[in-house]
C-alpha cells in the first residue's frame, strides 16, 4: 500500500464509528508526505448512536486521530441518513410522514430522523437541514472542494516555480553566452590589431 500513499492526490479513509483505530499505524508509517492536506477520514454510522454516546465517541476519536489528521479533516457522517436524505428530494412537505414510513418499511428505520422530526414541528425546511447536518456531507464536500481548490493553487504555484527556475537557467545561460560571444569577439579584434601592426 505504501506506492499508492505515495502517489495519491488524495488519501481517504472510511471506517464505523466506534471500530479499534488500526489506520493510525499505517498513517504513522506512510512515508513523509509533501502535505498532509491530502489524508481525510470519515467515520461512519453516527445516526445509529444515542446523542450522548456519539459525543463521547467523537471526542474519543478526535482525540485518537488529532496527531496524525488535522481536526479539519476528520468528518462525521452516515450514509443511511444521506440515501434518506437523497429520497425526500421527490417527496412533499405535506408527505414526509408518508415518506419515512416508506422508507423504514424498506431500509429499517431510522430513529434519528424522526426524531428530528418531531423536534422540527412539521417544519420540512428545518427538518431537511438538521438532517443535513446529522448526514454530515454538505460538510465533506465542502472541505474537498476546498482542498481541491487548494492542490490547483498549489500546482499552479509550482508550474509558475517551475517555469520561473527555468526562466533563470536560460537567463544565465544567455548572460554566458553572451559574454563568451564578448570574449570571443575582444579576442578577434585583438587578433585582428596585431595582424594589422605586423603588417605596418
């Protein structure tokens, strides 16, 4: 696994919430990187947890993984609650009751969600943004489009390094020649004065 750390553009790891942290080793082991920036992790699964269960193993794991990952980059999401998410897009405000029942009926309830609900008082639009938050993806896509964005700046900044330090080297190598062609031509004409006094 080593070679690919090494020439990823981005490493990302995804494990359950709650699992023993083995990648910190490997993590560990991964040869120096040029930037840190481009290691993520996702744990998984947090809509299953109690409110309280979840905090207390967040912080275990922030705490675990903070050494190796930057906080930042260490996100929180489950995937059930984002395909759920994902469904309500057809369904009406009017029917998110309909909606869940449906969808439990299908993929297992999800004790969060409705939750949310009856905390959310019939608000679809409330209801739809803490299950956002609770899904936790506006947030992971929000930071890979950042370091996106951050590895074109940085292969840019090192093309136009690239392009400048070549700059340079034909620059001298110019300045050389040219004061080679000086030298040369100081030498011609000297030779060309002596001929000239010989001739005298």
């Amino acid at each position: 696994t080593r070679k690919p750390a090494d020439d990823a553009g981005a490493i990302v790891f995804v494990r359950p919430l709650g699992g023993k942290a083995q990648e910190i080793e490997l993590i560990n082991d991964l040869p120096a990187l040029p930037n840190r920036d481009n290691v993520f992790l996702i744990f998984t699964g947090r809509a299953d947890l109690p409110d309280v269960e979840f905090e207390d193993l967040r912080h275990k794991a922030l705490e675990t993984w903070n050494k190796a990952i930057p906080q930042e980059r260490i996100f929180f999401a489950d995937c059930r609650a984002q395909r759920f998410l994902d469904s309500l897009e057809e369904c009406s405000a009017e029917r998110i009751e309909d909606c869940m029942d449906e969808w439990s009926s299908v993929w297992g309830k999800i004790e969060a969600a409705e939750k949310i609900w009856l905390r959310s008082h019939g608000d679809a639009d409330l209801f739809r943004e803490k299950m956002e938050e609770l899904a936790g993806f506006n947030e992971i896509h929000r930071a890979v489009g950042k370091f996106v964005r951050n590895a074109r700046n940085r292969q840019l900044a090192e093309f136009l390094g690239c392009m400048i330090q070549d700059c340079s080297r034909i620059r001298k190598t110019f300045l050389e020649l040219a004061d080679l062609k000086e030298k040369e031509t100081e030498a011609l004409k000297s030779c060309a004065f002596n001929i000239i006094q010989k001739a005298d």
